[in-house]
C-alpha cells in the first residue's frame, strides 16, 4: 500500500519501589516476556516493543513526552503489573498525545493454589493495580480502550489488533494530504463540510487543484509508457475487443492509462494519500476518469466522487485499517433499490469508480455512454463484488461535531445485470432494510461510504475513541426508539463535552 510508514506499539508496564529490587526485577521480566508473547502470538500489524517500567511520577512523565516526539511510536499499551499509585501518572497522561490501550492481564493464568503465599500476592496485582490505573484513566476523561482477559487468549489478542489497525490509520491521517481535483459538485450538501474543523479534530488537510495542473501532467507522459500500460491492462482484465490493441477504440484504453499515469504522478510529487474528482469539472480533460481512480484506490489512495473530501478521508483510512488482511474495501454508493417485500436489498454502485479489490471475478475493460459530464464514453472496469459480511462507513459534518455512522451489512448473489456497465454490490441491511434505512437517514448518513468486507465495527469504534468523535452503529441489535434516544443524548453528551473535561 503506498505511503504507508513503519510504527510501533509500546508495551509499557506499571509498578512502585515498595516491593523492593527483586520483586521489579520479576515486573521487568514479565512485562519482557508478555510484550515478547503478544508479539510472536497476536500477529499485530505493527510491532510491539517492549519499554522500561514505571515506577514513579518523573519516569510516567518522561516515556508519555518520549512517545510524543517519537514518530515510530503509534500507540502505547499499559499495564499494571503490580499496584501503581495512580497519581503518579496524572502528569505524565495528562500530556499524552498518543492513543492508549489499557490491557487488563496477568502474567500467570491459574493461580498456584497449594503454594501461593503474600510474595506472589504482592507481585501479582493486576486485579487491583489496574483498577487503581482505570480510575485515573476515567478521572482524566482519556478516551483508551480496555481489553480484559489473560494475555495469551486468542479473543484479547484480535481485541488487540482491532485496536492497532485504529491506531494505525489515526496515525496515517496525522499530516495526510488529500487532493480534490475541481470542486464540490453544485448545490450537494453532504459532500460539502468544514476543512479546517476536519484538520483540527483529524489531523489530515484537503485542497483543491485545478484539472489544468493534472493535464499538463498527463501531458507528460510518453507515448511509450501509455502503451506499456494499456497492454498491462490487457494482461490483468478481460478488454473488450474493441478496446484491446488493434481495436477501433484502442485510442480510449490508450487515454486512460495516461489518465491513470498523470493522476498517479501528481499524486506522488504532492505526497497525496487520496483525491476526488467530480463529473461537474472536467475541463481539459475528454473523460471522466473511470479506470484511473479505481486502480489508483487498488493500490491504497483513499478516493470518492463528486468532490467527497471526507468519504476520499475515510475511505483512506478503511484501508488502512485493513491493509495486511484480503484488502477488500471501496468506495461505494447506495444507488437503487430492491423493494421485494421481505427480501429487500440495495444496489450498491457508482458512476464508474469501484475498486477492483471487492471483485468476485475478473473484472471486464469496457466502454458505454455515461449520460452525465458531456464528456466522451468513459473506460471502467466492470464487475459483481464479492459476497458475505461487509459494512458501509460515513463521515457526517454535524456542524458541532463529526459523526461517525455504521451499518453492518450482508452482501449477498444477485441475477446478472447484462444492462448495467458498472461494477457493484448487492446487499441486505441490519437488522432489516425499513430499520436500517430510516436509522441512516435519521443520522444525516450520506449517500457515500466506505464498503469494507475486511474492517469491522470494532475497528471503527476503537478508531471513533481515538479520534474523540461521535459513533453510531446500525446492526442486528439496533431498534428505532432506542437508536433516536441514543441520537438525542448524543447532541446533548457533545454540546457539553468540552465542559465536562475539566
């Protein structure tokens, strides 16, 4: 995935000099060992590095400003091994600016009944050592999140690695750019929001470019290298006759690939993790850019149409989330809708830009009018997506507040579509579609998302903590009153959030 940097998690364990030098020696082993454990066993898509222990207010303080300034350092796991007074770390917490997640474990599994004696007691305190250590966390007001269960259980090591893939797409944002070639498309609201609110509460900017900048690069593209991928396009996908060398269209697949190599080098000079396009601005350009964008989003830049600068965001950062596992994740649109009674599904669509990665198949080159833009017949990749669990992902601007907006899906086989040139998705709504439907909309869910079949709700509600924003879930419990109140509380919890932090 492009631009992806290495990072790690720190394992950093709790303890106080009352138990004298040989009991922290067993501390320091331990936490040697667990951080060793969790790292061979869970997997992680990052590593975790095992820190020294701390054990007084000076050391709490100096490894959070260490963790600050190291830019490796993506997140931090506590744990309390023996009693640490909780005091002690309130400096220290107080100006941690990286997420955190409290690991509520101990290093034995079983206790050893027959032999258990007040010196394993005082060395193994993590039933109370650690709720000293939530108290200050709660006191604090630290959004972190807790794991509870012995460390080499397999349930605590995916509760663990839900949280990195948050902690490392929050870290991906940090000083991302995002590109938006053209505007806003006119007159849409939910496409639209607050840039600089974005980059205060995300970390990440988005500006605009003009599509003339993006023509002078396609411009520079050599006649050979447009060929060398219009004939790697025909290695990879099913091109259409007309479309393949020697067809009476060559001309249009030839203009994608410079599409694609102009687009791909503006984005690597400007450093750019993702863009957006919008059919409304095309000047310059004789097609709206179908195959570029979803290939470009095949290999990690996040994307979305119509000027969609938080779906672009998002849709970034899903991937990220999921980078390492099959890499199934696009931008998405719910587009139309079966309305059979009882077997009710969406069809899941866009203008062009599906990415290849949710595929069943081998998707096709085609060619076919696109009605909209007054531009030339667009080139896409057409394709059915994948069945089974996936989820589509929202970014509201709420004006106050960002919201975060999730609806567990199941994507499900459909009858062919001979008719409709676009890839896509079919799939029932949880709980059911009238539930799921007006819960979204209630919500102020917009009509783009991230489709992920890799990411789950855990991610994004780990990612929503980190990130101190607002997330609301639509799945298989959700009812309509209590999805409402849990609206309305939210309002009033986020008018006086800032208040309450004191």
């Amino acid at each position: 995935m492009i631009g992806l940097k290495p990072l790690k998690i720190w394992f950093v364990c709790g303890s106080q000099h009352l138990y004298g030098p040989e009991t922290l020696e067993q501390v320091a082993a331990h936490a040697g060992e667990i951080a060793a454990g969790l790292g061979r066993e869970g997997k992680f898509p990052l590593e975790i590095v095992n820190r020294p222990i701390v054990t007084t207010p000076d050391q709490a303080a100096d490894m959070c400003i260490a963790a600050n300034a190291d830019p490796e350092c993506a997140g931090i796991i506590l744990w309390m091994h023996t009693f640490s007074p909780a005091k002690m770390w309130i400096r220290g917490l107080s100006q941690l600016q990286k997420p955190f997640l409290h690991l509520h474990t101990q290093y034995d599994r079983e206790l050893p009944w027959a032999t258990i004696d007040m010196d394993y007691m005082n060395l193994n305190q993590s039933a109370h050592g650690d709720r000293e250590a939530g108290f200050m966390h709660t006191r604090l007001r630290l959004g972190r999140k807790v794991v509870v269960g012995h460390w080499t259980d397999p349930d605590v090591h995916a509760r663990i690695d839900a949280w990195i893939r948050a902690v490392r797409a929050w870290a991906d944002w940090q000083g991302a750019r995002f590109c938006r070639f053209g505007d806003n498309m006119r007159q849409v609201a939910v496409t639209e929001g607050d840039k600089v609110s974005a980059e205060m509460a995300f970390g990440f900017s988005v500006n605009g470019y003009g599509i003339g900048d993006l023509v002078a690069k396609m411009n520079a593209i050599s006649d050979a290298d447009v060929e060398a991928l219009a004939a790697e396009y025909e290695t990879l996908y099913a091109v259409e006759p007309e479309l393949a060398k020697g067809g009476a269209r060559h001309d249009r697949l030839l203009y994608n690939a410079r599409q694609e190599l102009g687009m791909r080098a503006f984005l690597e000079e400007g450093g750019f993790k993702g863009f957006t396009t919008t059919f409304e601005d095309l000047h310059g350009l004789t097609q709206l850019p179908g195959l570029a964008p979803q290939r470009l989003m095949a290999d990690g830049y996040g994307f979305a149409g119509e000027g969609d600068w938080k779906t672009s965001a998002l849709l970034r950062a899903v991937k990220v989330m999921g980078h390492g596992m099959s890499g199934a994740t696009s931008f998405m649109e719910d587009y139309t809708y079966h309305m059979a009674p009882g077997a009710e599904q969406v069809l899941g669509a866009h203008m062009l830009e599906i990415c290849p990665t949710i595929a069943s198949d081998k998707p096709a080159v085609e060619i076919h009018p696109l009605g909209i833009g007054g531009k030339e017949d667009p080139v896409r990749l057409v394709f059915n997506s994948r069945t089974g669990d996936a989820l589509n992902v929202t970014l509201v601007d709420l004006g106050n507040r960002f919201r975060l907006l999730v609806n567990e899906v199941e994507a499900v086989s459909h009858p062919d579509l001979p008719n409709l040139p676009v890839a896509r998705a079919v799939w029932k709504c949880k709980p059911d579609f009238k539930t799921a439907c007006t819960a979204w909309i209630l919500a102020g869910g917009a009509h783009h998302t991230a489709y992920s079949y890799d990411v789950t709700t855990e991610m994004l509600e780990d990612f929503a903590t980190i990130a101190g924003i607002e997330l609301a879930v639509i799945n298989d419990d959700t009812t309509l009153p209590t999805f409402k109140q849990d609206l309305r509380n939210n309002e009033v919890y986020y008018h006086f959030a800032r208040g309450i932090r004191a």
